[in-house]
C-alpha cells in the first residue's frame, strides 16, 4: 500500500502542488484560525491515516524579510503565551521521527531555507504590531495543527514563505502577495524534491 501524506494549506490561495515519488500526498484546506485547522486535521488524518503531516503557506514575520523560507517543527500559542495560564501549556515542539525519505528531504529543505530552524507563534488575531513577539515567524494555525499531530502521533513540519512585515500594512501585504508565495513555495520544492529517486525508500 502507498502511504500517505497530508499537505495542510490555510487557504486555497496557498494550494501549491506537492509531488513526492512513493507517495500518496492529499491537500487539505482547513481555513483561517486554530479550530477550524484542528477540526480539518483531525478529519483528514482519521480518514486517511497518513505517515507524516506538512504544513504549507505563508507567514509573517518582524525579523526576516519578505520572500524568504523557513522550516519549523517548533510552536507557540501566542493566545496562551500571553496570558500564563497556571497548567496550559504554551510551547510545541513536534520531534516525532519523519519517515526515511521524508527526512531526506527534510534535510534538503533545511540546506536550502533561509532559516532552517524557526519558531511559529500561532494565535487567533492577525498581528499588526511587534509586542511581546520574539519569535521567527507568525501564523494562525501552526500550533493547533502541532497539537493535532502530537495527539496522534504523526509527524509535522512546517514550509512557510514570508508575505509581509509584522506593522507594515500586514493585512494589505498579505493578500497582494499570495501568488508570489505561490511561486516561491514551488520553486523552492521543486529544488528541493524534484529531482529525488524515484527508487527511494519510503518508510
């Protein structure tokens, strides 16, 4: 049996086609927001039980540059961050082994990125300002889908494309940019995957 992987996109407009050889890839698009993305992701992966989970879009960011790359297994709820909770957890780290192949190209990916290693700071807000924000990169939905894989035990990492600079008309920036990030995400898994084996282990 082929196995499976899940490419989770926020919104159609970041649908970027992903094609790995051994492998059955089926695109989710969860929608904006942490719940819709944990209510899509735990469907889909009940549905079709995949090996590995990855998460596709865009992002912004206060300390990086529009258009760059960066990887991410590391996750904030920046909802909960900010409040400390006593007991509710905050931080995601998504350490589950990646099958073999999908570590290779892992490992490919990190070479190529402009940041191989990021931090997404996930909440339910579009950010438009820099307070209390110290990590690489900012979305809405990376933690809750790094919940939903933990939960079940499979593995996730993030690609995400910069779009916009967190203050500077981050909303406007962020929908204009859309085919760009289109393009460079392609780009980049293209170099990355595309000239892979064909004959590469799977598992």
């Amino acid at each position: 049996m082929t196995p499976t992987i899940i490419a989770v996109f926020a919104v159609a407009e970041e649908v970027v086609p992903l094609s790995i050889p051994g492998w059955n890839v089926i695109s989710v698009v969860t929608g904006i927001g942490k719940t819709q993305a944990a209510m899509r992701l735990t469907k889909a992966i009940l549905e079709h039980q995949p090996q590995c989970v990855i998460n596709l879009g865009t992002a912004g960011t206060l300390r990086h540059r529009v258009g760059d790359i960066l990887l991410s297994r590391e996750y904030i709820d920046r909802d909960f961050q900010q409040i400390q909770l006593p007991g509710v957890g905050f931080h995601l780290q998504n350490t589950l082994p990646l099958p073999q192949s999908i570590h290779e190209i892992y490992l490919r990916m990190q070479q190529s990125a402009t940041i191989p290693m990021a931090v997404v700071s996930t909440g339910d807000n579009f950010v438009t300002d820099s307070a209390h924000l110290s990590e690489d990169m900012v979305d809405m939905e990376g933690y809750a889908l790094a919940s939903v894989c933990q939960e079940f035990g499979v593995p996730l990492f993030s690609v995400k494309y910069i779009t916009d600079i967190i203050g500077q008309n981050s909303v406007e920036d962020w929908a204009a940019k859309l085919e760009h990030a289109r393009a460079g995400l392609t780009q980049f898994l293209e170099q990355t995957i595309g000239n892979l084996p064909t004959n590469i282990t799977n598992l």
